[in-house]
C-alpha cells in the first residue's frame, strides 16, 4: 500500500513473472433476485462484423450483478422488430424486460445501431435509441446500448463506456501502465518501463494521467496525455515523489513530497509550476484526494500514532480526524456524492476495503479477501475497483458498495494492480 511504500521507498519486490493478457471477468457474487432480461441478438445487414453486440450488453449486465440474461438457446423467438415481440412467450420464461437491435452499415463504412426496450410485465416500450460509429467503435456501441439499459431500468446512470487503468508487473524487471475497458477488452499499452509505475490517475476530463515513476532513478511524478502520449516529468525532487491527484477542476494536482525532509501533502498549480505546502507535522502525511468541492484534502497520516484519515481545509489549513474505528485506515476516496468515504481498513489484522458513512460515522467492510488496496470508485458511485491477492497471484476485483455484487478481473497470465477507475468521457 502507498503509505507502507512510503515509508519504505520502494515496493513490488518478487512479483511473480508475467505475459501481457486480457483481463478476463469471473463473476464470484450478484443480487440475491437479479432481474431478468433477454437481450435478443443483433439482427441487420451491418451483423457481419467482428464484435458480436449482444453479447457484450449481456455481459455487461452480467456483471453488474443485478441482472440475468436470457440464455440464447432458450429463448422461444428472435424478433427483430416491435411487432414480432409477443410477450406471452417472455413471460413464460419468467422475462422482465426485452432487448432488440438492429445493426445497419452506412454507405462510408460506418454503423449504426438502433435499438429498443421493452418492458414485459406492462407490455410497453421503455426506451428507444440509437448510437453509430465506426468499425472500431462497435464495443463502445455495445456499451453505450449498456448504459442506457441499466439507466432505464434502475436509474443510476451507467458506467459501462468508462475506462480504467493499472500497471502490469512482469517480475521487478518490467512494468507497464495500461488502459482498457472495464470490463477488461481491449487493453492499450501507454507506457512500459524496467522501473517501477505506481499510483496513476485520471484528470476529471479524462484526457491525461498522472503516475510515479522510477525511471529517473528515484520516485518523479509525470503526467501524460492519452491522445498524444506526450509527457511531461512534474516533479523532480529528492527523497519521495508520490500519490498524485488531480483536482476536480483538472488546473491542480495534489501530492506527497518530502523535499523538505518529511513526507508533507502539496499542491501543485499546473499552468504556474507553483508548489504549496499544506500538512506541517513530523508525522508521515501521505495518499491525498479531493474534496467533492475541490476545497479541502482527505489524506493519510499516522499523527496520531497508527494510520488513520484526515481532512484539511486548504484556506485554513484546519485537519480534521475522520476515522476513529481500527487501527489502520489509509487510501481513502470519496463517493462521487460526497456521502461514503472508501478506504482500506486493517479488520483481525487483515487489510479489507471499506466504506464509512461521512454522517454517521458507521463503517461497513465491503470485501472477504485479504492484502486488499488501492481502492477506486466508479464515476457512478455504484462500484468500486480495487487490487488484491488471490491464488498468490495479484489481481484487480469489483465490488459494490452495498457489498451485494462482486467480481474478480484476473490475467491469466501476471500480476496487475494499482486501479484507477475513469471519469465519465
């Protein structure tokens, strides 16, 4: 965990040996009645194509946990169209809601998907909408179709069409900063290195990211944007450089530096250069993140004898204690609300990840695995991401808040860890 990294300076020592692989999606747990849905596939002539649409919306529904698809080969009827959809014969298989798509090819080589949902029950159309693109879009298409789906019905904006990024391990001898779907497809290489990559994260638009780096031959913090994948080194200090974190507003980036001689949280204003002092205490103060307002840090620090969550107020500079129960609670984010504070918390000398309620102070331990870290929520506030162990291997795992949905995103192949969970694009 970074506050451990910090205090030792380096980490991620006898990682195992590892072959760059697709993250594959194991499903360990859903709602106890997940609601049914047939997802129909995809009919028109654009269907010859690489990507098979319906199963990618199935899956993602999947994996949300609160939903179960159709199995194909039970369905009783493949309608294409809103006057083929008989629903009797939906409601015999114990069918909540229909999906039908249509996938057609435009004369410039482009698609478009039309599609369409139907409550069973009321015997009614709830949602009809299309999105096009092109050849190399067809998943984000499927995705998008996701979103809509999973809005419609529970109406928590969907977060199937967000990214995330992690850092491959292959031994101590090379890392890589990846970026992929969620669901693990499609994952693009942005940086690799024989040094160490730790902590990336995500500007609020999406379009760059910040992450430490070893290369230099000590921690330094780089930013780069994705589009170009240009860099630019933003610290270069002696002793740590560490745990970036970008304010909402994307014109400042929060920190770790012990330039000074201690680890001390910092803020760095981008367009200036302009670095910040915030926390002066002997103690280590570490792992910041903002504020939903941008006003105010959450951070690490063990001034108070063990690890524990602080908040300071940047006009002030006025520390507030958040958390009392346990002794270790360290990376802590905030809900996209502002209501739930994610942290990993120290339970029977198992490091867990949980929740604590920023109103009532009560915490609810989310995950049964142990050595759990680095815990990242979707922009949705209804999942959260995080690394852990599991058959001695490093991998990344899923679970939502309310602890009722998990699952796991192995490779098959290596270590990966050090979630970061996109923004909305």
């Amino acid at each position: 965990m970074q506050f451990r990294w910090c205090l030792l300076l380096c980490c991620w020592l006898g990682l195992s040996a590892a072959t760059h692989a697709e993250l594959t999606i194991e499903i360990t747990q859903g709602v106890d009645n997940p609601t049914s849905i047939a997802i129909v596939p995809v009919g028109g002539q654009g269907n010859a194509v690489g990507e098979d649409i319906s199963a990618i919306v199935a899956a993602d529904l999947r994996r949300s946990g609160q939903f179960r698809p159709v199995p194909r080969e039970d369905m009783l009827s493949l309608p294409r169209s809103a006057s083929e959809v008989y629903y009797r014969d939906w409601r015999i298989l114990g069918t909540e809601f229909l999906w039908l798509g249509n996938l057609l090819r435009d004369a410039g080589g482009g698609y478009t998907l039309n599609f369409e949902l139907f409550d069973i029950l009321s015997q009614k159309q709830v949602l009809k909408h299309q999105v096009s693109g092109g050849a190399d879009q067809l998943r984000d298409m499927a995705h998008f179709a996701s979103d809509m789906i999973y809005e419609t019905i529970t109406g928590i904006r969907g977060a199937f069409s967000t990214k995330m990024i992690y850092v491959e391990a292959f031994g101590n001898e090379k890392y890589r900063l990846m970026r992929a779907d969620v669901d693990g497809a499609r994952p693009t290489l942005l940086l690799e290195s024989k040094h160490p990559i730790m902590s990336p994260a995500w500007s609020p638009d999406g379009k760059s990211v910040a992450y430490v780096s070893f290369e230099t031959g000590r921690p330094a913090i780089f930013s780069q944007v994705l589009a170009t994948q240009e860099r630019r080194q933003m610290t270069n200090f002696k002793g740590l450089n560490g745990a970036p974190a970008w304010s909402p507003d994307g014109k400042k980036l929060a920190m770790v530096l012990s330039k000074d001689g201690n680890p001390e949280i910092y803020v760095l204003d981008i367009a200036s250069n302009r670095f910040t002092r915030v926390t002066r205490h002997f103690a280590i103060d570490t792992e910041p993140s903002w504020t939903k307002d941008g006003k105010g840090l959450i951070f690490t620090s063990d001034r108070g004898g063990k690890p524990q969550i602080y908040q300071v107020t940047l006009a002030s500079g006025r520390v507030e204690r958040l958390t009392f129960e346990g002794d270790y609670n360290a990376r802590a984010r905030l809900s996209a609300d502002g209501k739930t504070l994610v942290m990993v918390h120290r339970h029977n000398g198992l490091f867990h990840i949980a929740t604590q309620d920023m109103a009532s102070g009560d915490i609810r331990i989310l995950t049964e695995t142990h050595l759990d870290e680095s815990p990242t929520i979707a922009p949705n506030g209804a999942m959260l991401m995080y690394a852990t162990k599991f058959r001695s291997k490093g991998i990344l795992a899923a679970v939502s808040l309310d602890a009722g949905v998990k699952f796991r995103l192995p490779s098959k192949q290596g270590d990966v860890r050090e979630p970061s969970w996109s923004p909305y694009f």
